[in-house]
C-alpha cells in the first residue's frame, strides 16, 4: 500500500476545498453553514447530500455514504486512494511521485500515449479535409452546410483512402502497441499495418476534459454501413460519455441551466452551428445510467430531443425510465413537420427551435399524449380507459400541487372535465394512502456482531467521545485517553476507530487525514455519520469534563468489578493479598459513591 507523508495529505487537502472540488459533480445550494444537492452516488429526487465546509467532508442521509475529499474522488471517478490523491494533487498543481504497481504503471503509460495519439490523428484528419485531395469530402461537408467554425469546433476532419494516418503516426514515432490501442490502425495476418478508417468524414469523440477517446466516421456516398465508430478500448467506453458535453461546458462556467440531448452526433452538430450550443448526443447507444448521471452533473434541467418516429420513442421511453428517477427536471421536445431536430432547425430556423424547447413537455404530458395516440376517443370505451390512464399517472405523482396543475392542463387540452379526472384520481390516492398507513414500518435491525447490544446512550456517548477526538485534538486527546481506556468502549466498531485515534495520535499523526485512517469503506461511511451528526456541544471544555468523569467512573467501576472477582476466589489469596484487595475496594466504593 502506496504512503503518503501526512504533511503531503494535508497540503493536498487544504488546497482543494471539499465544497470546490464536489461542485464540479454535483449541484450544491447552501443551506445554513453546509450545502446540500442530489447524491452523484444513488438515485433520489429531493436532497439528502450534505457537504460541510467547515468539516471539509461530505454525507448522504439516503445511502450513508460519506468521507473526505480524497474518499469523494475514489467513489465518483471509481479510482482508488493513491489515484484519488493524484488526481487532487494534479488539481492543484503539486507534484506527487508514486510507486504504482508495475501493471498498473504500464496501463497508465499506454493510456496517455493513446490520447497523445488520439489527438495528433484528430489533427491529421483536420488538416486533411482541407487538401485539394479531399473533394469528396468537401461537397459533402457543403451539401450539410456546415461552417468553417463548426468544423473547428469539433475538429472534423476526413480520412484518405490509403495508409496516410499509418505512415504519419509511425513517423511521429508512435510504436505498435500504441497505435493497436487506438483502434484506428489494425493488422492483418500478414502482420502488415492498415488505416481503419478510410474515406469517411472523421468526427472525434471528446471527453469533458477535452481528451480524444474516440472516433466516428461517416462515409460520404450512399455506401453501408453509413457509420463505423472505434470500438470500447482502453480509453473509450461508450456508456460513459456525451458526444458535445466538453463543447457545450465551453461555452458556459460551470452548470447549464439546460440541456438539449439527440441521438445522432451530426444532428449535435448541425444544431450547434445553428446557435444551439447546449446540445449533445448519446453515441449511437440507448442513453445509460451513467450517462443520466453525467447529464444531471452539468445540467439543470435535461430536454430530450429523439427522433419522433417509432425507434424513437422506445428510446424517449427508455430515457424517461432513467432519467426520472434522478431527479432531473425532465422534458420532452415536441416538434412537427419534420422528422427529426436537424431537420426541423433548417426549415423554420433556430428561434422557432428555441420556442420548442420553450414549450418541452413534462413526462406527464408526453405519457398522456401517447395514451391518446393509442386510443380512439370518440369510442366510449376508449374515453373511459383513456380517463383512469390518466388518472393513474396523476396519481403516481407525490407532490399535490404539481397533481392539481396537470390536471388543469391536461381537462383544457383534452377538453375532460376537471372534476371527472379529479375524482377517478382521489380514488387511487385514497386507496394508495391505505395501503401505506396499514404496512407496519418495521426499524432496520443492527448487525448484533455477537456482542451485547449497546444501549442508544452509551453509543451516542461513545460517538461523541470519537467526534471530540476528531475535532478537537488538542484539548481532548491527553485527558480523555488517560480515563477512557479502550477496553472500557462497549460498542466494537467504536472500540476500533478510539484505539486506531489513540494509536495515531500517540505517534503524534494529525487529525486533518483521520477517515483516511480507514480503508475500509463501511467504516468510513460510518465515520462520516459520527462526524456530521450534531451533538450540541456549546462549550467544548464542559463537554470534555462531562466524558472525562462519565469514564472515570467507568473505570473505577471495572476495577470493583475486578476486585470482587478476586474477593470470589479467596481461597486463592494469602492473608495479606485478601486484606490489600479488601482495602482497595473500599476505597473504591467511596470513590464510587462521591462520584454520585
Ligand atoms: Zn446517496
């Protein structure tokens, strides 16, 4: 296991400040001295993510997950501490030498030389699409009406016919194994090189730090397939990235008010030259949990834009199923006399487009506008089913004045009556309210660890005891750990965090890195938990007081206990151990009872 000097941890630390870095990720509004958002780590839709400053750790009441900054790094960019540290050193400009294992270097190497090789490629395309050799491509690029800025943009570019990119790399000095990695050149039985892409329109693939990690190349006839993209490779997943995010972040400091997503990446194009710069594509791929959680990362509110054919709702669909339970304000775009958003922008031009995503209906909306679809409402019969279909997706919704204002909208724009709709909905929620209030909530049980259960006031006692150590060190740490002896801590867990304290702090480590003291991740959830809660202390040295003599008596109270274990063994003393033990017991007792 990689170490880092504490002096180090703490230089890192206090340069990168917890609500700075977490804010790059989530969404965070300040309330009274912590700022709270949606948790980047379960699905919710109201917040439970705390982040304090002054604590610089961070917390989530819905799925307990908590720690430090570097704790935050390894969770969200699922890397583990020696990377998490990297990573926030490299933030903030400190250099931190490490002892990867070799693997692990290795990887690292290759992974930096396939951007390097990425990027030169990106540019080699570039420059190509202007060459008189490049014609095709250029009628092409005229025939989409694409500008010279977008082309600089997204760095599009054109693929020649023969091994040029090949020969260009193995010039720049790039060796084999780099070149296989990218996936942009093969090698055929022969052992001999070849170019992968050839004569296609070539666009790359950005991540949100600007890196290339990816290809698409469209051809330029009518030839099949229509698009070839690079393969998952060392550097590229496909779930894990939106075509544009890096271009639209440009154009903005930090968090976008909206988000426009399409499916195809010349649909993000041809919309971004037309002045909507928000825009980003899903990569040929239905939309992913990872990606719902990159859009609701950098994005307020998320407006999907699919195609309106049949493909292209079982798409809108599925996003709804992923996005909605994130917690993201989620709409839909509605759009007519084309079939498709590209197509739209070039007919009636952005300002109409803009309109339309002005006018993006809720998922309600949109649900209820398939259901009528589907349905025939001039058959009575329809109209009934029509009618509790509605009623059921009002009532699936939680907050009652959001209900009331869809059902105003949706009697005008289906012309039902407002009371008939009402009414079919108050007898779901009823029904809905019933089963809940009958359901007994029964209290998640604790693991019993094989010990004796610790009464709610020792634990809490034992957790303040932790949080003064943590927070407090100077003052606590000597008076405390002179009374309250490890073996005296009832609950195990808490046993285990005061005897590692008492540990470090005897080597006089600092308390700045103290979750980092604990690999294991339940324990620094758990830690977390201890030092988030509040104890209400007002006056540390009085809090300090009340423990020192609460463990005080505790220890005078195992050393009666021990005393009288000898007492029921007297046969074993001699006349003058007994007399000794008597002695020390009684003064014991009186100690006890003034204690009282
Ligand atoms: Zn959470």
């Amino acid at each position: 296991m990689e170490s880092f000097s504490d002096e180090l941890l703490n230089e890192i630390k206090s340069r990168n400040d917890i609500v700075d870095v977490i804010s790059q990720y989530v969404v965070l509004k300040r309330k009274g001295r912590n700022y709270f958002g949606l948790c980047p780590f379960h699905n919710e839709k109201s917040p439970s993510f705390s982040v304090s400053p002054d604590k610089q750790i961070f917390k989530c009441f819905g799925c307990n997950v908590g720690g430090d900054v570097f704790r935050f790094i390894m969770k969200i960019e699922n890397v583990n501490f020696v990377e998490s540290v990297q990573i926030l050193a490299k933030r903030v400009g400190i250099e931190v030498k490490t002892n990867l294992t070799e693997k692990d270097e290795k990887i690292a190497r290759l992974k930096e030389k396939v951007y390097a090789l990425n990027k030169e490629a990106a540019e080699f395309y570039h420059r190509k699409l202007y060459e008189p050799t490049s014609k095709q491509a250029q009628e092409y690029i005229k025939k989409r009406k694409l500008d010279n800025n977008t082309l600089k943009s997204f760095l599009i570019g054109y693929s020649g016919n023969n091994n040029e990119l090949y020969n260009y790399l193995k010039e720049k000095g790039f060796d084999e194994e780099t070149m296989l990695a990218s996936s942009l050149i093969g090698k055929n039985e022969n052992g001999r090189m070849y170019d992968k892409f050839r004569n296609r329109l070539m666009i790359p693939i950005q991540d949100i730090r600007n890196r290339v990690i990816a290809f698409g190349g469209r051809v330029l006839d009518d030839s099949k397939p229509k698009y070839i993209n690079s393969p998952e490779n060392i550097v590229y997943s496909k779930g894990r990235n939106l075509f544009g995010l890096n271009v639209a972040k440009r154009n903005v400091n930090g968090i976008l008010k909206r988000i426009l997503i399409v499916e195809g990446y010349m649909d993000a194009i041809s919309l971004y030259q037309r002045g909507i710069t928000n825009v980003v594509a899903s990569l040929g791929t239905a939309l992913t949990d990872n990606q719902g959680r990159l859009l609701r990362r950098n994005a307020e509110q998320v407006i999907l834009g699919y195609d309106a054919d049949g493909a292209g709702q079982n798409a809108i669909m599925r996003g709804i199923s992923i996005l909605q339970s994130m917690g993201i304000d989620l709409r839909i775009l509605q759009i007519y006399d084309a079939k498709d958003p590209d197509e739209f922008i070039i007919k009636y031009g952005p300002d109409r487009f803009k309109k339309c995503m002005d006018d993006a209906i809720s998922v309600v909306e949109f649900k209820v506008k398939i259901y009528k679809q589907n349905l025939d409402l001039t058959n009575i019969n329809d109209k009934i089913k029509f009618l509790n279909l509605i009623a059921k997706t009002l009532s699936e919704i939680d907050n009652e004045i959001e209900r009331e204002l869809y059902t105003d909208k949706i009697a005008k724009t289906y012309n039902i009556s407002k009371e008939a709709i009402w009414a079919e909905v108050k007898k779901l929620t009823n029904k809905n309210t019933n089963k809940y209030n009958s359901s007994i909530v029964k209290p998640i049980e604790l693991k019993s660890n094989n010990e004796e259960k610790v009464d709610e006031k020792t634990l809490r006692q034992e957790k303040m005891l932790i949080y003064l150590l943590a927070n407090y060190p100077n003052e606590s740490y000597k008076r405390i750990s002179s009374v309250a002896d490890v073996s005296l801590i009832k609950d195990k867990r808490n046993r285990q965090i005061i005897s590692t304290i008492y540990e470090k702090y005897s080597e006089n480590a600092s308390s700045e890195n103290l979750i980092d003291w604990f690999r294991d991740e339940d324990m620094a959830n758990y830690i977390s938990g201890i030092l988030v809660e509040d104890y209400e202390i007002n006056d540390v040295n009085k809090a300090i007081n009340d423990l020192e003599k609460i463990y005080l008596r505790e220890q005078k109270i195992a050393k009666r206990n021990e005393l009288l274990k000898k007492l029921d063994n007297k046969e074993k003393l001699s006349q003058e151990e007994l007399k000794e033990v008597e002695n020390e017991l009684n003064s014991v007792i009186i100690d006890l009872a003034r204690m009282k």
